[in-house]
C-alpha cells in the first residue's frame, strides 16, 4: 500500500505540472513557438492546428482533464497511504505522505491529516533515539520526521491560518534538516512573516 501510494502521488504530482503548464499555454503566457508546438505535439494535437487562440483552446480543454485525471489519481493514493498507515501505524513516512496528499493535494481531511501528523511527529522523535547502526535508515527516517513537521506547518498555515504556529513547525523542520527545504526557507516562512506583520 505504501509503495503504490507513493507511485501514485509521483503519477499525480507530474499530471499537475503538466496541466500548470498547459494553462499557462492556454492563458498566452507561453510565447516561444518552438514550446508551444513542442507542446502540440506531445499531446498529439492536430498539427494542422495553427498556434494561436484554437490551440489555446486545446490546451486549455487537454489541461482540465489533466487536473481531473490527476485529483482521481491522487484520491487513490491517498486511500492507499491511509491504508499503509493503518497496517504499520508505526510508520512515520506513510501517516507523512497521506497527511500531505490531504492538505496540499485534496484540501480534505484536515482533523484526519492533524492526527497523522501529531502521531507521525512523536513516534519520528522516539524511533530516532531508539535507532541505532542502520545510517541510511535514521536518514530515511530524520527526512519522513522533518517532513511530519513541514506538512504540520502547511497545515497551520493554509487550513487553519495560525502563521505563528506555522512557523514553529516549519523552523524545527528546517532544524531537523536532512535536505535543504528551499520551498520552507524561500515560500513557507516568508509568508508566516508577513502574515503576521500584518496582524501586528
């Protein structure tokens, strides 16, 4: 369940860009006529179809149903991951990864995704003082326990709208590090910051 969870939230994240793009195509904000017809061609468009508003139109029709296919592939990672959770509810990457899909992905489940991420979060902190040996598996673990605190950030700051608690989450994220989080150092706590500028 984990595994297909994860292939199909990796499935789902390219469908999403792919679309992104095709809107941006669809709104004329890609100009370059070699992407544009690069683009024509991938999606096996008519290539009698001149660049202009008709492919407009087709990239914006192929898009929505990229965003559909992909919220559909999403659901059932989602499910799948919950699943994982269910069965090994010792694993922090699985409750991680589902929460994520509900928050950023779905926008469904907030109190289901809360919960993961608070069990998540506790068992990352004793499963690492207890780990002990293994380095590549504390790292895959250090990373799933960070992300616990990333997506919590996520969920404070877009679903509940707590900036404050928001960036405690996503500071003791970047604290705990493996990787380099520029999405939370660049995205997340510049808009915690403002946020609270502006309440202030």
């Amino acid at each position: 369940a984990l595994v297909a969870g994860r292939l199909g939230r990796s499935v789902a994240e390219r469908a999403i860009a792919e679309a992104e793009e095709l809107a941006l195509a669809a709104e004329g904000r890609i100009r370059e006529p070699r992407r544009l017809l690069a683009l024509r061609e991938r999606l096996g468009i008519d290539a009698t179809i001149p660049i202009g508003p008709r492919l407009q139109t087709e990239f914006r029709i192929r898009g929505e149903e990229l965003r559909k296919r992909a919220r559909k592939q999403f659901e059932s990672a989602y499910r799948s991951l919950l699943d994982a959770s269910r069965l090994a509810p010792t694993h922090v990457r699985a409750m991680a990864d589902a929460a994520l899909i509900a928050i950023e992905y779905l926008q469904t489940d907030d109190e289901i995704a809360r919960g993961r991420l608070r069990t998540a979060i506790a068992l990352g902190e004793k499963q690492l003082a207890a780990a002990q040996g293994d380095e590549p598996a504390r790292a895959r673990l250090l990373q799933a326990w960070g992300d616990a605190h990333e997506y919590m950030g996520l969920l404070c700051l877009a679903r509940d709208r707590d900036p404050r608690s928001a960036q405690g989450y996503f500071e003791e994220a970047l604290r705990i590090g493996p990787s380099a989080r520029p999405s939370v150092q660049d995205l997340y706590l510049p808009r915690c910051r403002e946020a609270l500028q502006r309440r202030n």
